[in-house]
C-alpha cells in the first residue's frame, strides 16, 4: 500500500490553487430551493463537470425534470474497488441577507476561516473528492481504485431526481463497492468522525384562512375567527414546549429506541452542554426528561418551526385581521419513522384541532427517510485509518440530526456500505448567515480522501 | 332655520368637482406609521391647508413632535354655537400590494365607490366638513355657527401629538360647543347612525429571542428552544380559541357590564349574522356563548393578532432554527379598561408563560381608551335630524369595536358632546385592499353637514 507521500506532496505545493479553484466554485448562488436561480444552478453545474473533466475523467451531465445531475468516472484499475462519491453542488438560501458581514457569494478568509454560503455545506467538503483524485491522477496518471462521481444540484430543495435516478439505474452505471459522502461534521475540532445515523426529515407548509379578504380588526375583531391565532394554536398545538415531546398522536409509534451501546458510546463522549449553552447564549433546551443533549439531537425525532408568515409584518403598527397566515414546521425523523406517515398523523391531528371558521392546507414539501448504516466493516476500518493518518487521532462513531436523503437510498439500491466521511464543524453555521469552512479541514479532506484511495487500492 | 336649500343646490351643481378634489387628496400616501413616508404626510397636510384657507377660513398649520395638526376656523357669527370637526389626514399602509385592483394611490370609479386607501378612512369622510363649510361660505359669504377645524396626521401611529396638544390647550383655542367627528360607519346602507361607543385599544409587538444566530435545524433540532414554536405557545396561550375568551388573569376586572337597554336596541337592530357568514366565506366566529355578534364586536374586549413573522418566508423549504420571532398583537378594549393596565396584565402573562431558553420583550406601541359619549342631548337630536333630512330614515344609536383615540379625551377636556357622524359602511375594506367609498354617501355626507350647521345655527 502506498503511503501517498507523492500526492501529499503535491497537495502541499499546490493548495493555495485548490483554494481559489474553490472560490470560484463557491461564487456561483447556485440556490436550488428557488426559481429564481434556476439559471445560476445550472452554470454551477456546468463548473463542476469542466472541472472533473480537466482532471481526467469521462463526464457526463445527465439532465432530470430539476437540477441536472453530475457523473463522472474513472474506471482504470481493474479488479480493483469503485468508490462512488456523493456530494451536491447546490445551496441553501442565503436569506436573512442583512446579517452577513460579507456577500454570501463572495468567499473571503477571515483568520483560519473561509466564509461565504456554501463553504462547508457542500461544495468545501465535497470539493475534496474532486481535488484528491486530480492530484493523484495529476502525479501518477493513474488511480488505485476505480472512481465515480455523483453529484446532485438539489439536495437543498428534496432530491426528487437523484432519488429516481439511482432507483432507475439499479447499481449498472453506480454500480461500486462503496460509497463515501462527505456532507456531516467531526465529532469536534481535532476530533475526525465517520456518521452512521442520519435522521430523515418531513417538512410541511400549513396555510390556514379566513375571512375571505384582510379586515379591520376593529370592526371585525371578536366577530370572526383571526387566521394568526388560529395558526399559533395549531402550531402550539403540536409539541409540549415544557419537555419538548410531540403531541400527534402515533407520532412516536415507529421509533427505534436507542440502543444501550449507542447511549453508552454518546456518554463517552464526554459532550459539553455546558459549552454549548455558552456559545448560543442560554438557548439550550433544559428540563427534558429522559435524553441527553446528544441523544436528542442525533438521535430522537423532532419538531421544529422554520418559518412563519402573516398580516402586517412592517414597523409599527397596522389593525389588521388577515385573510390568512401560513408556517412551515418540519419533522426530523429517526428510524423507523417515515415521511408518509408523519403526513398523514399530521393531518389528521391539524384537521382535529383546526378551530371553527378558518379552513387549513397542510402541504408536504418534501422529507427523507431516516437511515443508519453500519460503521464496523473493512471499509469503515479504511476510512477511520485514513482519517487518523491524517488527523492524528482515531475517528468516533457517530449521529447527526441532519438529513442526507440519498444516503438511504445508496444503502437499500446499491447495498454497499456507505461512508459518511465529514470535514466539517458544527459550528460552521450550515443554513446561517456567514457559514464558514474551516481552510485546513479543506486541505485535510483532500489528505483523507488520498489516503482512502490509497489504503482501497491495496 | 334655514332649509339649507340654496347650499344643497350649490352642492349639486359643483359634486363632479368636490369629488375631483377629494381624488387630489386621496392621491397623497400619507401613510403615518412608516417613516419613509414623512414627506407625503407633511404635502398632504399642506394640500389640506391650502384647501380650508382657499374656502376662507383662517388656517394654522401647527408643527409637532411627529406629523403636524391642521388648525383652521371661522369664527363670525358670535352668540351662535361653535362646531369643531376633527378628522384624520393620514392612511393606513396599503400593503398586501398585490391584491389590490388598481394602484392604492389612484382613486379610480367602480360602479357606484371610489376605491383607494383612505377614501373612507378618513379623507372621503371628514373631507365632507370642508366642502361643506366650504359650500355654505361660498354661497352666502357666512356660516350659520362659528367652525374650526382640527385636523391630525397620525391617527392611524397613535395620535400623540394630537393628544398633547389638546390636553394642552384645555379648551382655549378649541373651545366649542360640540365636536364632530366622521370616521364611523353607518349601521347598513340607508340606515344612518350616530355612534355612542368605541372601543379603546392597546397595541404590542412581542419579540421572542432564541440562539444568537440562526442554527440548522437538523444539527441543533431538539438541542435548543426554538423561538418561533415558544411564539406560538406564549400567542395561543392569550386566548381560548374555542369561546374567544382572553386567558390573561384580570383580563375582564375592570370591563363595564353591557346595560340591559343597550341589549335591547342591539337586538332590536335585527343583524343578520347568516348575512355576514356569507359575506365573509364562513370565517364568523361560532360557538362562542353568551355574547350575540354585535355585543361581540361592539362592545366587548378581544384580542387579536394583527402580524406574525420569523424564520424563512421565502419559496420552498429551509431548514432553519431561526434566533428570533416576533409578532403584533392588539387588544381592544371596552371602558372602563385601560392600556396602561391592560400591558402590565400581559407583560405578566407572558413572563409567566414563557418556556425556559428564550427571552421576551414586550413592546407596547400605542393605544387608547376605551369611550363612551352621551347620545341624547340636543345636539345628538340636531345630528339625528340632519341625517334623517338628508337620507329620509332616522339615525339608529349603535357602538363600534374601533378606536378613535381622541374622542374620550375631547369628551374628556371639552365637556362637550362629541358627535360621531359616519357615513361609510362595514364592508368598505378599511385597513384592507380596495378600500372603497360609496360616492353618493360623499355628496349625501356634504349634505349632512349642511344641514346639521343650519340646525345648529337655529
């Protein structure tokens, strides 16, 4: 097995390029979840495959009823494994917009740091497949494993088509021995880690009307039923803000409890809450009963506002009774919960408690089922060397509260193990104004992945 | 007394010009509550000025802390009563903008109404006093009674400046044997009312403060209180959804029982509730005991939402555990409670109900007290005449669940009667998009004036 000193070399010399290659990458909004950016999404993709093809590899951009998908492929080690890597070009939304102290799309390095939208999530740490298997394609000519890419421009916005996509191909052009997404966090600074569980998501969009036009809530007020309280109750209606705990009934029918080993592994951890409740200024939940910080961010299900929206929202005051208001709430999901019946529980207990006088829409935008993969095989021990050789310490195994959807579906269509290999901080404000990427732990990734291959190839 | 016949008939001829002028007047957003607006309040009070000084009255345009007041009068005819109309120069903001029909600003003829902010509320209504005043001095060179005018620009933001000043001036320059007001409705079309009751008000903003940053919600779901579900729970928990009681602790102490006579002639009025169900697509509150309709809006205290807002609004879905939420909330009020106690009472509540991990601030806006006015001396007997000369049936007595700040304190100050003389109608979408205004309830608002001065002047 080579101990990849060749490429590590080159890695060294020429990591300042990689980083502005990564620059430019991250100057394109490529905003999936809106309209809008359609254009913007598309050039992004159109970057991504120039720069895959430049490397070496065959490309080959597949388009879909959304966002186009990227493949690529080098397929010149016979006999050897193929590693299929995942990532997404995409992004979220870089709203509130006013709370950046630099344009989300203009990557600038502050300190160790760089910042801009996308940084970590995902075009930092999916960028390091790219660059590892150009370096070592550019010092040897050739891979120790065969390599494919697939990279998908709407997890932001649901994965509808890589979702389709991989179901249709059925493991004949995907077909590889594993596949490693880099898309989580470490454990913790200087603490590399390799996720096994990934929580599943349902996100809905409820609108509730009323009247059938805005009133003055003078003349009106008492008389109909206002569409904002409506709303709230609803809303407060689904989860016990006391212990957390969701009120829908059957809502935790599906869960699989956590095992005794997972709660123990969690415990050895060592977490910090009192740090946590530090850097977020108090808002750490307190007095939940039964769980741990940990066990209830990585590993119980959720529910979550994410928006809300109604009548007069400008300075001062308006006496207003809207027509109507709407939210968005979201579930994170644990196996074996599923987003179809989280619609359906949900739609019943909203239709249950809506009030008389206003009608409710309960949207489901789009969700993902909750998946954990098994972190103990040969390729896992791989991946955990690589890391360590790296970062000079062990890799953890453990969970996140966030959703990949693909990552299930690798699993059950391709029935390899999956590798959630992440370079990221949880404090590298994923979704958040200034989202940032460690400039180190890019450089790093790149090492890691180079060691991967190496240590797959034999 | 005159039978006002020679002005009626000046009216009639000259009503094509007085509704071009009024459409010169509505063209002015004077939206009081936004600041950027400062500068179309202030033309619009210069417009107002210049048309009572052109009518030849003597005119003071008196600056304030905020917008200024437009002071005028004519005061020629000693020993007769002294009229002071009190109307409003500034609008309601106009937005949701895109549900109106035609620009808010461009008051534009459909069918029978002008449609535009402010054509009833209040520029349409108390407009009527000038051309009024202004028809009678132009076509007899004098005026039955003496008049003055006083004229505010910020009674849709609070009126404080108007407030002050009447306080201030303790019936010096104001000095008046009655006050005429026209910003209420009339009971239905064709029937004419004098309005004895409004409603106080207390206005709030609540804001609920979380993380100090906003946090993807799959990371930190479950970890941290998220501020908009602790909304949510703090607004539904002001009211019970199903009576429409308020759940504040001392909410009702101090509120006036309704009379046994008022219950009466409320019900004597024979509102068609089944009406209003169908007007208002079924959004008419059911269920609640104890009160009819009118009592409800009329005459008894409510809480409503008038705007919520956090996390994201945009198009499809986000992911966000968003730092902060806010929302706008009012409560009208029925005498004998007040804002100041009514604030205190709900900075309580919220305290008391807000879930450990977030933190509150409650913002009271503005407000007013609630007003009852006496509805039985001669000048109400003059009022009711006048309206029953122009519009062929007699005024009816009723309340309304709006406030007009400065009528308790005129009532309070003056010692006078306050007369409140409306002549818009409930479904003309104050506060909404396409507020209207029936034109011929213009001209026969005209009409009333004159013949309520007339009266007057004996």
């Amino acid at each position: 097995m080579s101990d990849s000193r060749d490429v590590l070399a080159r890695v060294e010399r020429e990591q300042a390029q990689y980083l502005e290659e990564l620059k430019e990458y991250i100057r394109i909004p490529s905003i999936s979840t809106d309209p809008d950016y359609k254009g913007e999404v598309l050039r992004c993709a159109g970057f991504l495959a120039d720069k895959l093809r430049a490397a070496g590899l065959t490309v080959e951009t597949i388009e879909t009823e959304g966002h186009p998908l990227v493949y690529a492929e080098w397929l010149g080690a016979p006999g050897k494994p193929t590693v299929l890597f995942y990532g997404h070009y995409d992004v979220q939304p870089a709203d509130p917009l006013e709370e950046w102290r630099n344009p989300p799309f203009e990557p600038t390095e502050e300190g160790d740091c760089l910042v801009a939208r996308g940084t970590t999530d995902d075009k930092g740490q999916s960028y390091t497949h790219v660059k590892a298997v150009a370096a070592m394609l550019a010092e040897r000519g050739r891979l120790p494993v065969n390599v494919k890419f697939l990279v998908e421009g709407e997890e932001e916005s649901g994965g509808e088509a890589i979702e389709k996509f991989v179901r249709a191909d059925a493991g004949r052009k995907l077909g590889c021995t594993s596949v490693v997404v880099s898309d989580t966090s470490m454990y913790q600074p200087g603490v590399p880690a390799l996720t096994y569980g990934l929580k599943g998501l349902a996100y809905f969009e409820i609108r509730v009307y009323g009247p059938n036009r805005d009133l003055h809530s003078g003349v009106y007020g008492g008389g109909v039923t206002n569409p904002l309280n409506a709303l709230c109750g609803i809303v407060a209606s689904l989860r016990d803000e006391a212990t957390g705990r969701v009120r829908i009934e059957g809502f935790y029918d599906d869960v699989r409890p956590l095992a005794d080993w997972e709660r123990k592994e969690f415990a050895a951890l060592g977490f910090d809450e009192v740090e946590q409740r530090r850097d977020l200024e108090g808002a750490v939940r307190s007095g939940v009963v039964g769980y741990t910080y940990l066990e209830r961010t990585w590993a119980r299900p959720t529910c979550d506002l994410n928006g809300i929206f109604g009548g007069y929202m400008g300075k001062g005051a308006k006496t207003v009774l809207p027509a109507w208001a709407g939210c968005k709430v979201s579930f994170r999901l644990v196996a074996d919960q599923t987003p179809a019946k989280i619609a359906e529980l949900l739609r019943a207990h909203v239709e249950k408690v809506t009030p008389a006088g206003v009608r409710v829409e309960v949207d489901y935008l789009h969700g993902a089922d909750a998946v954990t993969v098994d972190a103990t095989g040969p390729e896992a021990e791989a991946a955990l060397s690589a890391l360590e050789d790296v970062w000079g310490v062990r890799g953890v195994r453990v969970r996140t509260g966030g959703a990949i959807p693909i990552v299930g579906t690798f699993a059950q269509v391709l029935q390899v193990p999956v590798l959630l290999l992440g370079f990221g901080l949880e404090d590298d404000r994923l979704h958040s104004p200034n989202e940032k990427f460690n400039i180190s732990h890019y450089y790093n990734g790149i090492r890691t992945v180079v060691r991967l291959l190496d240590r797959m190839g034999g």
